[in-house]
C-alpha cells in the first residue's frame, strides 16, 4: 500500500516539474505578453495542484494535509485573479495583444 | 543533504541579483527584488531558520515591494543616466570579491558541529529553555526573554523609522479634506480583484493573529504577524480606496498603534521592577516563574505586532496621500 | 562536502560585491537604495549559513528525545536585522521622495549641478 502511494506521489511530483518547466519554456518562447502569462499560468494551475496533491499523499491524513488543502485553495482563488488584475493593467496601459482583428480595435482604442 | 537544493537557489539568486543592477528600468528592478527575497526565503528554510524564513518572505517580498513601488510612483520609472567611474568602482568591487572569496577557506566546514560558533552560548540555550521558559520555540524564548534588550531597542528603531517618515512625508489630508466620495476610487470598477480580495482579506488578518499568537509553538511571532496584517490592510486599500482604508483604521488609531508598542514593552520591563526583578525580568510577573515568563514573552510579542502593524501602515499611507 | 559550505561563502561574496557596485557606480538613488538592501540580504545569508548544524532541524522542540538542533542565536540576531533593515529602508525612500520634490530628480549628477547653481 505504501509502494503505490509513494509511486502515485512520485508520479505527480514529477508530471508537476514537467508542467512548471512547460510554462517556464513557454513565458520565455511566446511572441506576447498575454500568450506569455496564458503560458505561466500554467506553473500555477496544474503545476501547484499536481505538487501539492504529490506532497498531501505523502503527509497522510494529519494536520499537514488540512493546511496544504487550505495553501491549494488559496492559491487557487489568487493566481487567476492576479493574472486578471495584471491583464486589465496591460490592457489600460496600452499594450495591444498581437493577434487583434480590425473590430477589437473598434471599441477601446 | 537537502542542502544540496540550496546550491540550485544561490545560483539563481546570484543571477538575480546581477540583473537587478544591470537593468534600468526601476521597476524590473523592483519585481526582481520580490523574487530574490523569496530565493533567499526558500535558502534559510534549507538552512533550518523557519522563523527568519517566514520573516523574510512576508518582509522582504511582501512589504518592501510595497513601500519600493509607492516611491516608484512618486518619482520616475526609469533610471535616466549611465554610470559613473565604471572601471574604478568594477576593480575595488572585484579585489574585494577575491579577498572575501580568499577568507572563506579559513572558515569551519559548514554543518560541522564542532565549530566555534556552535559549542559557546548555543548549547546553554538549547539546555536551559525548558527549564526556565519552557516554551517549544527557542528562538521566541531567545528573543523575547534570554535577548529581550535587544528586542526592545529594536522595537524602538522600527518606532523611530515611522516618526522620522510621518515628519518627512507629513500625516496626510485630514478626511474632511479629501474630495467627495468618488465611484471609481481604488479598483472598485474591476470586478474580480476586488471580489477576490474582499474574500480574502479576512482569511489574511485571521493567519496574521495565529502567526502573532502561535510564535511560541512554532514559527512566528510578532514581527511577522505585524507585516501579515499590515499587508491584509494594504490589500484593502488598493481595492477599495484610500478614504475607505482611513475610515477602517484613522490615522490617529494608526499613531495610537505605532506608540503603544515601546510603551506596553517598557511597562512590562517596569513592571518586573516594580514587583522585584530587575527590568525586563519576567519571572516576578506571576506566582510561578515559568508562568511568569510566558505572560511577559505574550504582552512583548503583543506590543510588537501591534507597532509593526501601525509604522508599516503610517508609512504606506504617507507614501499614498503625498501623491494627491 | 567541502565545496558545498563554500559555495554558499562565495555566492555571500559575490552577492555582497554586487549590492556594493550598486551603490557605488550607480547614479540613481533608488537604485543606490536597492543595492544597499541587495548588500543587507548578503549578509543575512552569511549569519544564517553559519548556523546550520548537520543533521539538524529547526530549533522548535517537537518531543523527540535526542533531536539535533541548529543553533537559535543567529536566526534571533537576523530576525532583528530583517526589520531593522526594512525599517531604514523606509526612511531612505521618505527621503528620496522629498529629495524628488524639492530637485525635481533622483539623478545625483542633476542633484549636484543643481545645487552648485
């Protein structure tokens, strides 16, 4: 029982370094900075998710769970709300996005 | 052997920290700093120093970004001229580089428990903290009660920082100077940050009092529960306003805060005289010298948190309403 | 093992150099700022490398009988100096704000024309 724990844990610890390293790749090769923070948005998503879910298996069930659930929750409530937050201050700035057409360019300009 | 992934950290610091001084655009430079205070975090965590990890990630990365970015905001973005006297101020910085870098190999191995600094006071401490403290945490014990004239010097050095930024950036407009409410005011219009952070901000204040309150069983303590709370307070005035976050907690409340910490640490200090001790002894506070020291190691951390809290706030509004 | 310890000595070296060419070659003063705070960290690294013990962990007793504790009194010293360093950070910036104002620049070269005028 506690090998397919420890080989569960050990599978999602490393599909979350590959996911983290995906994005990191991905904000450093993207042409834009709204493709550069859709690619880093992937470190916090399914990279915080699939490490932290790697380290609750290896905790069990004691106190440390209850407080990576509650770090899991947080960070799921706040990076996607930064990554809004950093998008609109871009958007106000004046940073156009690449791939824009002629009507998105017809109401906010 | 976990030390190893401090090697991986340093490294990244080293770069980091050579692309803060080569860029020019203050800015990059500030949100650089926010990274290299979370590496040097993660470094004292492998370093086992919990506490000062904690300190130095809500301090560093939290408020200092904070206060380097409302400077920002009042001056310029960009650094404007190139560098002066490159190659005298490059060959000092490189000969003392190789002289510190020549000094380190006369220093003890580094884990090795035989060194100097590990067999002089450290042990007595370790030995005697449960026996006249009696509280888990040997760096709370150390520096509330073995060290307590430190901590309230350094009390009064945070105290003295915020007076000195209330005379240089003044107190700011009284409310009733303040134009009429506006609907736009802080980030009222963005729907999802300010939703978010209304739901987050109670969870913040609320982690800051277990920080405060749990620094005898675990990391933590005052100062960091000070910086928690001040940063769930700043969060607050970003989304809703300035005028909003003054009408939660007035500056007067503010300075009440920033002078009720030296003076709760001195009382208690005064107290230990008053009942027979010498100052800062705690152990006459109670009829069991044990207990004793856990009240006054409580009231300093209390007195702590709670002037942290009022001089980073004092200065992040001096910082806003020099603006207006 | 050797060269583990002492890499953390040169990475404090080399950290502490480059905050310090920041302050002395750059002409900007938030920037003279941000290398004295890169100089501050250094330092801190140093203290708290030094107090690592093998084997050890935090000093928090946890009920264990014989655990190996790293030594406390260096984490006590930089816990101070984190908040003494952000404390005159503060002020330094205060300061700058004002320098700002009353010159109109954070440039030092701007700051030393304009007062020689």
């Amino acid at each position: 029982m506690t090998t397919l724990i420890d080989i569960l844990s050990w599978v999602l610890l490393t599909l979350g370094g590959i996911s983290v390293l995906i994005g990191g790749i991905g904000a450093l090769r993207m042409p834009d900075l709204y493709t550069r923070m859709h690619a880093a948005s992937v470190t916090d998503s399914m990279g915080a998710t699939l490490v932290l879910v790697g380290i609750m298996l290896q905790a069990g069930w004691s106190l440390a769970t209850i407080k990576l659930i509650a770090i899991l929750l947080f960070l799921l409530f706040t990076s996607p709300t930064s990554s809004n937050a950093l998008a609109s201050a871009a958007l106000l700035a004046g940073t156009r996005p690449l791939a824009e057409s002629k009507q998105d360019r017809g109401g906010a300009q | 052997m976990i030390v190893i992934f401090g090697v991986f950290l340093l490294t990244l610091l080293v770069i980091t920290a050579i692309a803060i001084v080569r860029t020019d655009n203050l800015f990059v430079a500030v949100m650089l700093m926010g990274i290299a205070s979370l590496l040097i975090a993660g470094n004292f965590f492998i370093l086992d120093a919990a506490d000062v990890a904690l300190t130095e990630a809500a301090v560093g990365a939290g408020i200092s970004t904070v206060l380097f970015l409302s400077a920002l905001a009042l001056t310029s973005e960009r650094e404007r001229s190139k560098s002066s006297r490159r190659v005298l101020s490059f060959t000092v910085v490189a000969a003392a580089a190789l002289v510190l870098i020549y000094a380190t190999f006369d220093k003890p191995r580094l884990g090795d428990p035989q060194a100097p600094v590990q067999t002089h006071v450290a042990p007595w401490y370790l030995e005697n903290t449960p026996k006249y403290i009696d509280i888990p945490n040997v760096v709370t014990a150390v520096l509330g009660s073995f060290r307590g004239y430190d901590t309230l010097g350094e009390v009064f050095v945070v105290f003295t920082a915020g007076i000195g930024v209330l005379f240089l950036l003044g107190i700011g407009a009284t409310p009733g100077a303040l134009p009429k409410e506006q609907d736009n005011e802080g980030l009222r219009h963005y729907l999802i940050p300010r939703l978010v952070g209304r739901l987050v901000i109670p969870f913040i204040l609320l982690f800051g009092l277990y920080v405060q309150f749990h620094g005898e069983y675990g990391p933590g303590g005052g100062f960091q529960a000070g910086a928690i709370v001040a940063a769930g307070i700043v969060l607050f005035a970003l989304i809703e306003g300035e005028r909003r976050a003054l009408a939660v907690l007035p500056q007067r409340l503010l300075l009440g805060f920033m002078a009720a910490g030296p003076l709760i640490y001195g009382s208690v200090g005064i107290a230990g005289i008053m009942l027979g001790g010498n100052f800062l002894d705690y152990s006459p506070l109670s009829s069991d010298p044990v207990k004793g020291q856990h009240l006054g190691i409580l009231l300093i951390e209390i007195g702590v948190g709670i002037t942290v809290t009022g001089v980073l706030l004092s200065i992040f509004h001096a910082f806003a309403a020099r603006g207006r | 093992m050797e060269l583990l310890g002492l890499y953390h000595y040169w990475v404090f070296a080399i950290l502490l150099m480059t905050g310090f060419y920041a302050v002395i070659a750059k002409l900007n003063l938030v920037k003279k700022l941000i290398g004295l705070s890169l100089f501050q960290a250094a330092v801190f690294l140093l203290y708290i490398t030094m107090s690592k013990v093998d084997g050890g962990t935090a000093p928090i007793f946890s009920g264990a009988a014989d655990a190996v504790f790293s030594n406390p009194l260096p984490q006590v010293l930089i816990l101070t100096a984190i908040v003494v360093g952000i404390s005159t950070t503060a002020l330094g910036l205060g300061i700058v704000v004002r320098i700002n104002e009353e010159y109109g620049s954070i440039e030092e070269d701007e700051i030393q024309e304009i007062d020689r005028r």
